[in-house]
C-alpha cells in the first residue's frame, strides 16, 4: 500500500478520525472516515472503501488505549502498517500559529501553554499526541490549529475594549472552526467572490463571514465561550454577571469556569439537556424557550456578519446541528426573511444541498463539513 495519513479530531467525548493514502501530485484518498465513541469501552463507526463498518472493542477507555484500538483495527482493515504521518486538529493557536506545524518539543510546549485559552479541548488533543508518539514512534505528527484561519484578522474586528497592557499579553479575538470553515470553502470555489455567512452549528457553534476564501469576521473570540449559544457554554455574556457570582454569590474561579464550559447554553437554559434534538422534541416550555434563543442568537449575529460583509450573497449550514435539524434552519430562516433567506422546506426537511428556491435573494445552502480532509491535506503537504 501507498504511504497513509491519520488525521485525528478529538472532542471531549468522542474521537473522530479520517484514514487516507498518499499519492504523490494528488490529493489524500479517503479509505475510511469515522468515530470512536464510548467512556465505558470502545465503540469504532466507520465508512470506508470496504463498506460500513460498526465494531465494539473491549473496555480500554483512555486516549492511548482508544487510539491503540484505532490503529490496530486500520492494519488490520487494510492490511496496512502504521500511518506514516498523523494529523491533530488542536483547537487554540494562540498568537504564535498562523498555520499548521510539524510536532516537535517545542511546539507541544507551546500548545500545552495555551490549555487555559481552551481547557475543554487542548487536554484531549494534547493526550493524542503524546499517545501517537508512544505507539507510531517514527511517524511524522502535525498540529492543524483551529485558529489559524482567522489569524491574519486585525482591528477593529480583532480587538476587545480592554487596556492596551492586556492586549500586549496576547488578549484579543481569534476566532475558532477554522478547519470546517476551511473545508466549506474548499468545497464552494464558485463561492469565491461572494459574500457568505457560515453557521457551524453543533455542540460548539460559531459564524463566520467569509469572502474571496478569506475569514473577515467571526463570533467567537478569545476563547471557545464567545459568540453564539452553545450546548453547554453560554456564549457572548455580560462579563458583570461573572463578577456578580464571584463577589456576591459564594462561586469560587474554578465553579465558575465548571458552570460556563458545562452547565450553561442549551443546557442550563432548559434545565434538560444540551441536545438540540432532544429539546426540539420535547415538550416542555423550558426546551422550547432554550430553542428560541438559540435560533434567535444565530440570527441576530448573522445580521452582524452581514454589515461586515456589507451584504450577504450566501448562507451556509454546517456541523452536527447545522446538518440535521432541519427545524433549527427554518427558525433561523424566517427571523432572516427581511435579508432575503428564503427557504423551501421539501429541500430542507430532505437536507439537501441547496435549501432555497432559484427566486431567493440569497442562496440558502447546507453543506458537510470534512474538517478531517483539511487535517490531513495539511499533514501530507508538510510531511512530504
């Protein structure tokens, strides 16, 4: 077999990878994409060029041993050696990370220094990295970092009304999804001179306004609090309620930043779940006020692309929700009429590509994320 690259994309409970060959001149060739799921033992979905595939593996629930599982069950597949490269979406960059890296000493260090920047995700990309070197030894490693595609944005869009003092240590806005914001433009090259809006919606969510393949603004900022209503974390809040519940409400740092990356949202505004589809079918008054300001968070900040981009050509659904709920596109849709968001909704109950009519204003379009074909077209070209 051609030489493989394993590009990784970890979340807080699962772990989605994407397995391809390498041929030289072209690019990465899909042989299976899929997820590992489960704290209580492994489970591996996958596609691949050999069909379907679901397989349960025995209780060995830690990073290294999942990804051991991973990489056996690959060689195995595919009667293939380990991979020769392997791709990591990390998610904070920091300052420093205007594009992928080739993983050395150094740059584990510096991405282990930006875990505060990103305590729910840096952990989880940080333990794969350090469990592929113990188990792949000579293959090459890249860190593909979900800031860098939002790098190059510079004031007004980048700044916060903070002390310059703070903003010399590194505070500012830098944006987050730019590996799927990457993969949309990659897949809409007939987009390219034109205004679009891209909701990655699931259980982070972000937007980002795009044109000429170019990221000009986006919702989230610092951090992964920012921007939109999220699963479990609140996004943009009034920072007096956080000094609120420090000062007056017994909350120590460490409940705060547990309440914020866990409780809030979707979930703490139903007070049932962070599940979009499960408030979506639910019945209670609760979940259906969650949905509402969801839906009425993405509009209001489409509208605030929209003025960046000085108009909008194009509105893309992306993510987990982004995809598959189509009653979340509808509400957004509609707060949007005025801009022209027209909807047909045999199209967009049946997720298909292109949810407006031909008479719309604006397309209305859904396309798949593949944040893993990114990883691992960045991983080839540096590892060549």
């Amino acid at each position: 077999m051609s030489d493989t690259v394993l590009a990784l994309n970890a979340g807080s409970s699962s772990l989605k990878f994407g397995y391809y060959s390498l041929q030289h001149g072209n690019a990465p060739r899909e042989l299976a994409h899929g997820q590992l799921e489960g704290k209580d033992g492994v489970t591996i979905s996958a596609r691949s060029v050999k069909g379907t595939q679901n397989v349960s593996l025995p209780l060995r629930a830690d990073d290294g041993a999942r990804l051991e599982e991973l990489i056996a069950w690959l060689a195995d597949t595919f009667d293939a050696p380990v991979p020769c490269s392997i791709g990591h979406r990390v998610v904070h960059g920091g300052p420093d990370f205007a594009g992928p890296a080739v993983i050395t000493p150094d740059v584990r260090t510096a991405i282990d220094r930006l875990t505060p920047l990103a305590p729910l995700h840096q952990p989880p990309a940080l333990a794969l990295i350090d469990a592929a070197s113990a188990i792949c030894p000579r293959a090459q490693q890249v860190a593909c970092f979900d800031t860098s595609f939002h790098h190059h944005l510079t004031p007004p869009v980048s700044r916060y009304g903070i002390p310059r003092a703070w903003e010399e240590k590194g505070l500012r806005r830098y944006g987050f999804h730019g590996l799927s914001y990457e993969s949309i433009v990659s897949q809409l090259p007939e987009q390219h001179e034109r205004r679009m809006v891209v909701a990655h919606l699931g259980s982070g969510a972000s937007l980002c306004a795009i044109t000429k393949g170019r990221s000009c603004d986006t919702t989230m900022g610092f951090s992964a609090l920012d921007g939109l209503v999220m699963s479990t974390r609140p996004g943009a809040i009034d920072p007096g309620i956080l000094l609120y519940m420090l000062r007056h409400d017994g909350m120590n740092v460490a409940e705060l930043e547990e309440a914020l990356y866990r409780e809030s949202g979707l979930k703490g505004v139903s007070g049932l779940s962070g599940d979009v589809q499960e408030l979506v079918e639910s019945d209670r008054k609760d979940a259906a006020e969650a949905i509402q300001l969801f839906t009425f968070r993405i509009a209001r900040e489409v509208a605030a692309m929209t003025n960046t981009l000085q108009g909008i050509d194009t509105l893309v659904f992306t993510g987990g929700v982004g995809e598959n709920a189509p009653e979340i596109r509808t509400a957004v849709c509609q707060r949007l009429a005025w801009l022209g968001t027209e909807i047909d909704e045999v199209e967009n109950r049946n997720n298909a590509t292109r949810l407006s009519p031909d008479t719309s204003p604006v397309d209305v379009l859904l396309v798949k994320t593949d944040e893993e074909q990114v990883i691992a077209a960045h991983t080839a070209k540096l590892t060549a």
